[in-house]
C-alpha cells in the first residue's frame, strides 16, 4: 500500500462521491443539470469569463454549448465502442455524416431524394418527411451502416478494425461529395428541417437566432443518452463487453459469444453517432461534405481517450474540453491544431489512463506499470 | 464506367500504377517493421516522410539546383538530397518513438494510448510546417503546396519495343531506386546479426531478450530503418511529382498502410506486393470511374482482401520472414 500513486489519488472525489448519501447525491445531480440548463444566461462575473463571446470576434455562447453538447453525444456514443467493449473505431465520422445526411435527404424539400419521391408520387413541391419521422431514419441509417461495416470486420484481428473503420469514414465523404444526383454533392442540402415547435415571435420555435433552444434540446437528448449508457454499462451486456475488452479467449470459454456482443456495441455506438449528427445538421439547416473530415474522427477518439475511456464523467470533460477550449481561444486561430497535438502528446504520456479515468481502468494501468517495472528490473 | 479507356492505354496506366506503387512500398516498410516489431500502428509516419520531402527542397535551396544542371551536378545534388532526406526521416521516426511511444511503454499503456500519442505526434509535425515555421520563417512553409525543382529533367529512355510503351529516366529511378532499397532491407533483416535480432524480438520479445537481444536497441533500429525507407520514398516522390505541402503526408501514409495490410502487416515482402497492387488498382480504378473514386476503391479492395484473406495476401509475420 506505500504506492498508491496519483492515478489512484485522483480517485479520491469519485469514492467520496460514491459514499454519500442517496439524497446528497440526487441534489447534487439535480443541482449541476440545472446549473447546465442556465449556462446561455451566464452573466455574473467573475464566472462570465467562461463566456466564448466576450470580445467581438467571439463565437455565439449558446451555439457553441450546442456543439459542446452533440459532440458530448457523439463521445458518450463513441465510448460504447471505444471505452466498454474496446474495439477502436477510426471511422465514427462516418456515422455522424450518415446521421446528418439522413435528416437532410428525407427531410428537406430540395434535397434529390425527396425531389424524386415528389415526381413519383405527385406532390407538391414542400413536401418532405416530418422532422419526428427523420430521426427514426436517420438512427436506422446509422445503424444498418453500423452492423454492415462490423459484420465482415469485427472478426477480425482489433489492429484491422482500425484501417477499415478510417475508410470508411473517408468513403461515406467521399461518397456524399461525388454522388451529385444523390447527395447534392460538393454544394450540399439546404433547407434541412428543424423539430417542430410553436411559433414564438412569428419564427418557429427552433431557428437559427435562438441558439439556446438548440443546446436546450440537445441537452435533455444528452442526459437519457447518458442515463441509457450508464444503465448499458451495469447491465448482462456491459459485463459482457467487459469481459471481452480484458480477455476475450477467457470470455469466450465462460460462454460469452465476443462477436455478437461486439456487433451490438458497434451497432449501439452507430446509432448515437447518428443521432448527434441529425442534431448537428438539423441546426445548421446545411449538411455538406467537407464539415466530415476524418479530422473529426480523431477529435471524438481523442475525446474519449483524453477523458477517460470507459468513464462516463471523463468522457464527457475530454468532449467538453476539447470542443470548449479551441473556440474559447478562438484568437489564437491558426495555432490550435498545432497546440491540440501538443496536449494530445503530453496529456497521454503524463496521464495514460485519462484525465478523470474510469476506476477499473486506472487499476488496470496501475497493474501494467507495475508488471513492466517488474520487467525492466528482471532485465 | 470506361473500359475503353483503360484497355486502350493498358500498358501506360500499368507503368504509371508501379511507379505510384513503388512509392506506397517504400512507406509501407516501416509501417510493417514497427508493426512486426511493436504490434503497434505508427500513425506518425505518413509525417516521417513529409518530413523527407521538405528536406529534399531545403537541400536542392541550399545548393541552388534547379533544372538543366550537367549531369554531374544533378547526380551530386541527387545524391545529396537521398542522404539528407534519409537521415531527417529517420531522425524524425527516432524522434517520435523516443518522445511519443518509450515513456508510454515504460509505464506500460494500453495500445490505444499509443495510437493517440502517435496521432498527436502527426498532427505537431503536420503544423510544424504547416505553421510554426511560418511564423518564424515565412513562405515557402505554410498551409500552401510548395514546387520542389525538377532537379531530373523528364527524358524518354528507352521505348517498350512491341508495346510502344516509352519510359523515362524518372520512372525508371523510382522503380530501380524503390527495388533495390526494398531487397537491400530484405538482406539486411534476413541476413545480418542485427536482423536475426530484429526478427527474435518479432517472433516472442521474451524469449529475444532472455537471449541477450537488447529489446530497447531493436525498437530503435526499426524506427530508424523504416525511417531511411522513407527518406527515400520522399526523395522519389519529389523527383516523380516536384511538390511538397504540409499535410502531403497525409493520404499516403494511409495509403502505404493500407499496402502493408493489403500484402500481409509485419511481412516486408508482402509491403512490396501490397503496395505495388494497390498503386496499379488504383490507376485502374481512376481510368474506369473518375479520379475522385480512387480512394473509395483503395479501400474496398482493403476490405475484400481482408475478409477473405484476412492474414493479408503473403501472411503476417516478420518473425517468420525466415526462421
């Protein structure tokens, strides 16, 4: 016990948290979800500072909590893949694409698709599928993509996972750039469709000036994503991935089929990815290519990694930080990327289990270090 | 769909997809030896040979060559320019392991940190040019393509008799430069004492270093060969395509990693095989869709193989190069 180490000690909140009473904890909870839904109106100093638009070059406040929350989403999702089952997925662009393109295709009335099915059926000229049935679509898309890709792929070896998931994110832009009677191409889709909502002020409830509305929304879309993800985690299933992620051979002779729990992993990861995505186009009322660079892909691992992967908590502080920073530092534009790679090198090597890692995680790291000092002094 | 165009110019495309190919082999090597080696993804080093190309341009600045030198001159600043580009790269790759991967394996992280650090490394490389060094320096870093000088001036050689097929100098120092650097490495693992340590770490790093093989220097000395190899597709990518740009690294590092699976990861003959079929399928690919498919293709190719062959087209294994 004389080496507890920092990993460990850094555990110390979450355990203190863990032992509270049930009622400090509900308050607690319910205390930062409140204090979340006022942050638009943040505007008591010293605190304001957080603000991203406090000088005028800054970015709208509330359109930047909306992104801060979808690429939450996107992370929690991605940690289903990443961090609980332990398959790396390079590609989860790809569904955050699909989500976008499905509400934009199905739902706005100048997109190709929605022309074709007004020819064919003969009707008029605005119509489009609802919002409300868009996103049934949009998580089947994603999802369908999801067990298309994992069925041949996650048979195999986890390095290949990898190499073939980075394709396909890279296929799906590619895809929707050159598809042109399709996909719109290069130009995109317009007119994608917002939720509906009473008409407040003689615009709909959710426009393009009211951004808070939108991190409203999200918002309350985060916390059942989280609230499902964190049941997922305790369930037959999330023991399931569990067991795969430490040994899958051991797994497999107790009885725990790996492929078909990892197939629902990635089937599950697919579907949030797609649903943050539906959430992102569906604000910009724009959905073109190039806003899916595999950049983003790399963005959403490294939010899970940095945060913790496996940790709910963490995930959603690497989201937060990895999205807040760079728009709060908005001025120092042109440098971001080169100082995101720097903190992506030095946060790993210093703190390879995450910033707020998950327990088990941290006791595995804890492990491994000590058996490779073991090593080094034998050798 | 075209396939008059690609039948008609057959022979071309094919010559034209070895060259692109030679190029996507001498990269591929050092993914497959760190693999081979570390079962560890490099994704810094599509940026190891970025960095080979600019110094192929630093070089040919600081000599002042440009095109219509005598023949002396353009072999010297050539030469010149290899061994420049051969050592930054390897420098660069010993860099990285030292700065990204040892404190990692020290502190023995899961592979998935390794991943990030090595994306991390990428991107610092990728905006070294692309913008500290603007900062500092000015054009021609930046985040635009720069010309390198067409050091080699483009000459017909010889004419394919039969097929009418003319190749020129260029081509033909990419596919000789690529093979015998691909069959020196060969040799040289295959061969020599410090191979036979190379390929006991790949085979079981236990047993290796129970053996007295000196794990620590065996990682080194794959970074730095696989490092050279790219020094060396730099220098060749130059001579064939005279740019270079701060994210160039980029598509190919995909790509050349693509080969190295495609041929069997860990297997250096099997990054020659991978990379010379995908630099032709590709070329192929472009003539009967468009050019903006050809990635799309690369990758379905990657995935067919994988699914029914999934050990890659020569089987996996540095280890087992040659037992």
């Amino acid at each position: 016990m004389s080496q507890i180490s920092d990993s460990i000690r850094g555990l110390q909140i979450g355990n203190r948290w863990d032992r509270a009473p049930k009622w400090v904890r509900s308050v607690g909870l319910l205390l930062v979800i409140a204090f979340a839904f006022y942050l638009p109106f943040l505007n008591v100093l010293p605190f304001a500072y957080i603000r991203t638009d406090l000088n005028p070059t800054g970015s709208d406040w509330a359109s930047v909590l909306f992104l801060i929350v979808v690429y939450m989403i996107a992370a929690v999702g991605l940690n289903v893949v990443i961090g609980f089952a332990g398959l790396l997925d390079l590609g989860y662009v790809g569904f955050y694409a699909l989500g976008a393109y499905s509400v934009a295709l199905f739902g706005s009335p100048s997109s190709p698709v929605v022309e074709a099915l007004q020819s064919r059926f003969g009707l008029s000229d605005e119509w489009a599928v609802p919002f409300v049935m868009c996103i049934p679509i949009a998580i089947a898309m994603s999802l369908t993509a999801g067990v298309i890709l994992g069925a041949p792929t996650l048979r195999l070896r986890g390095d290949y996972l990898a190499i073939v998931t980075l394709g396909f994110g890279e296929i799906i832009r590619i895809t929707a750039r050159n598809l042109d009677n399709v996909t719109g191409g290069a130009a995109g889709i317009t007119q994608v469709p917002v939720p509906p909502g009473p008409e407040v002020d003689g615009r709909s409830f959710f426009n393009t000036i009211d951004a808070e509305r939108w991190y409203w929304l999200a918002l309350v879309i985060l916390i059942l994503i989280v609230f499902l993800a964190s049941r997922l985690e305790h369930s037959r299933v999330g023991r399931a991935w569990l067991a795969i992620r430490e040994d899958e051979d051991a797994a497999a002779v107790m009885g725990v089929a790996g492929f078909k729990f990892k197939l629902w992993a990635f089937a599950i990861g697919a579907s949030v990815g797609g649903l943050a995505g539906l959430l992102f186009g569906s604000k910009q009322q724009y959905v073109e290519p190039n806003a899916f660079m595999l950049n983003l892909s790399f963005l959403f691992v490294a939010m899970v990694v940095i945060g913790g992967s496996g940790n709910i908590v963490g995930v959603l502080v690497g989201a937060f930080l990895l999205t807040y920073l760079p728009e709060r530092f908005r001025e120092l534009q042109e440098w971001r990327p080169f100082a995101f790679g720097l903190a992506l090198v030095l946060v790993m090597v210093l703190r390879p289990q995450g910033l707020v890692p998950s327990r088990r995680r941290a006791a595995e790291i804890e492990d491994r270090r000590h058996e490779a000092e073991e090593a080094a002094a034998d050798a | 769909m075209d396939f008059d165009a690609l039948i008609s110019g057959l022979d071309r495309h094919t010559l034209d997809g070895i060259t692109r190919g030679s190029i996507y082999a001498l990269v591929a090597l050092g993914y497959t030896m760190v693999y081979g080696v570390m079962k560890l993804i490099n994704f810094a080093h599509s940026e190891v040979f970025m960095v080979g190309t600019w110094t192929v341009l630093g070089v040919y600045t600081v000599l002042g060559a440009t095109s219509g030198m005598g023949v002396g001159a353009v072999i010297g600043a050539t030469v010149l320019a290899l061994l420049a580009a051969m050592l930054a790269s390897a420098g660069t790759a010993l860099a990285v392991e030292r700065i990204a991967y040892r404190p990692l394996r020290k502190k023995g992280a899961p592979p998935l940190i390794f991943l990030i650090t090595g994306i991390g490394c990428s991107l610092v490389l990728v905006e070294t040019f692309g913008q500290v060094l603007k900062a500092f320096f000015g054009p021609p870093f930046g985040r635009v393509t720069v010309n390198v000088p067409s050091v080699i001036e483009t000459k017909v050689v010889f004419t394919i008799p039969g097929l009418d097929l003319p190749v020129t100098n260029t081509r033909l120092l990419i596919i000789i430069g690529a093979i015998v650097m691909m069959v020196a490495l060969d040799t040289f693992v295959n061969k020599s004492r410090l191979g036979r340590g190379v390929r006991a770490v790949a085979q079981d790093p236990d047993t290796a270093s129970l053996m007295g093989v000196n794990q620590e220097r065996v990682i080194m000395l794959v970074f730095v060969l696989g490092g050279a190899m790219a020094g060396v597709a730099a220098l060749l990518f130059t001579v064939q395509y005279d740019i270079t740009k701060f994210d160039i690294g980029f598509i190919i590092g995909i790509k050349a990693f693509t080969a190295a699976v495609l041929g069997g990861i860990g297997n250096l003959r099997g990054a020659l095989v991978g990379g010379l079929l995908l630099g032709v399928v590709e070329v192929y690919a472009s003539q009967i869709w468009d050019s903006s498919w050809t990635d799309v293709t690369a990758f379905i190719v990657l995935v067919l193989v994988l699914m029914f062959r999934p050990t890659g087209l020569l089987g996996e294994s540095l280890g087992k190069a040659r037992a």
